[in-house]
C-alpha cells in the first residue's frame, strides 16, 4: 500500500487529546471539512483507535458524508485488554474490538490494524488470522516509546506488517533502535508524537512539565536562527529521517492542518540545520518523552 507522507491523526476527534489543546473536540461539520481538504490536498490516510471516545463513529459519518467510504486507508487499534486473559478470550477480545470498529467506521475492512502495545506481540497471530479472513489488509503494533528492546524481534516477525512508533527532533531513540531495521525489512513505519502532543510547538512548558523547557528553548533558539516555525524545524527534522513513512499529525481545526500540508510539502531540512539538531537538542529519558509517564498537572 502507498501511504501520503502526511497522515491525520484524529485522537481530537473523539477526546480533548493533548497538551497544547485550547478547542477542544471540533465538530461534526468541522471534522468532515478538515477530511475533505486532507483528501483534496494528497492526503490519503488516517489513523484513529476505538479508544479515542467518539472518533471511530464521527470519522464513519465524515467519509459516508463525503463520498470518501473506501477511498482513504485507515489505521485502527485493537482495544487495550487486561494481561491475564487467557488466549482463548484474548481471541474473542480482538474480533469484538475489530469488528466494532468496522461498524463504526462504516467499512468493511481495516487497512491497518494494530495492537496499541509492543507487550501484545504474544497475539499477533491471532490478529493476523483476521488478515487472512480479509478483514484488515495488514497488521502491526504502536509502541508505547517506554523502550524499544523488542524492536529487532518485531521488525523482523514475517507476522508484523507496519509499526507506529513515537518520534520527534527530541526524541531520537527510535533512529538509533528501529529505522534501519525498517528499512531493511521493508517495514512502513508510522510516526507519531512529532510535536509531543504540542509541547514542542509552544514557547513555554507547563508547570508540571518544567524539566522539558531547557529543550524547548533550544528548539525555539535553532528555529529562530533560521527563520523557521517551530513546527516546520519539528516536522521537516522528521521527514530528513530515512524510514519515516508518515508523519502521523493531529489537528483540532482545518488551519492546524493547512499548515501541516503546507511543511510537509516542503520536504526535509537541509543537512546542516539538521545535524545541528542532533548536536544542539539533547537525548532525554523516556520519563520526560512518553506522555503516559509525566507527572499530573497540578
């Protein structure tokens, strides 16, 4: 499958998803004009989850809508489960999840399907026996960016068809475990959390995520040197990587996703502003990268 080097993340259709959040959840007319001008402008996937509240069901009504059912490919994941089923219900699990979200989703097949944690690898046979049915076309896994040990182990699985990972200019740890094992295996890789949830896009870190403001600093200090937005340094650092496939991007209005298609069409930093990145931008913790590990806010 061909999949746009831009692909819509549509968590804030269903939630109030992220950091730097300040509209909350757009509506349904808003969601189908954003769909409509992603696939008018070469966008031709979307990633959503049965997890992300409403976001199935409103993205089933915006491609009915527009004519769009079956046109644009969709990634969607399974429904986390607890660790001490036994792979009997795990089996049940998976088809209830999958197929929920087909009748959400209005569609009768997932282009992608993945297991939202690296820790269900043990299932993936059980999800692959659903590509066999014809009901999703490939399938894979989104790592949770705690670490990424097993990925060598997955990469190489004839069972695993694509990866999601989380990267970003801040978070290089995939870079030196995972995309030359990607490409070697010819293994389309997903980014997510290009703008860490919007943190990376904002000049000043919220208080309970004060660690990370040294590095915002220096983002916004390279960025500003060379005349650039923040989220162009961020996004266009992404697309100099070899092995990225998209960039997995969300947006809660139409204008976050024009200027999304507008850097993406620009196409990757030039080699110098990109190695001062690797040289300017330190390596963090998992603790400060991974959002599902921060300290409560207040």
């Amino acid at each position: 499958m061909e999949f746009s080097h831009l692909m819509l993340g549509t968590a804030q259709f269903g939630v109030n998803y992220g950091v730097a959040n300040r509209t909350g959840k757009p509506s349904q007319q808003q969601v189908n004009d954003i769909i409509s001008y992603a696939w008018g402008n070469g966008v031709n996937c979307l990633d959503t989850a049965s997890s992300y509240g409403e976001s199935e069901m409103v993205i089933g009504k915006a491609l009915e809508d527009l004519g769009l059912l079956g046109q644009m490919q969709i990634v969607s994941k399974v429904a986390h489960f607890a660790d001490d089923l036994s792979l009997a219900a795990v089996k049940e699990h998976i088809h209830k999840s999958v197929f929920g979200s087909l009748e959400r989703l209005k569609v009768d097949y997932l282009d992608v399907c993945l297991f939202h944690h690296e820790k269900y690898f043990f299932a993936i046979d059980l999800l692959h026996e659903l590509k066999e049915q014809g009901v999703v076309k490939s399938v894979g896994l989104s790592f949770t960016g705690t670490d990424f040990d097993d990925a060598a182990k997955v990469l190489s699985s004839p069972l695993i068809d694509v990866v999601q990972v989380p990267g970003s200019l801040l978070d290089r740890r995939f870079e030196n475990a995972g995309f030359a094992l990607a490409r070697e295996y010819a293994k389309p890789v997903f980014v997510r959390s290009v703008y860490l949830q919007g943190l990376l896009v904002q000049e000043t870190a919220p208080p309970h995520l004060a660690a990370l403001q040294p590095s915002i600093d220096t983002i916004g200090k390279i960025a500003r040197r060379h005349h650039l937005s923040r989220e162009a340094l961020c996004a266009r650092y992404m697309l100099g990587l070899g092995g990225v496939t998209s960039l997995l991007m969300g947006v809660e209005t139409l204008e976050q996703l024009k200027e999304n298609v507008a850097i993406v069409r620009q196409g990757a930093l030039p080699l110098e502003i990109h190695r001062q990145i690797t040289y300017e931008v330190p390596l963090l913790s998992a603790q400060l990268l991974c959002p599902h590990m921060w300290p409560k806010q207040g």
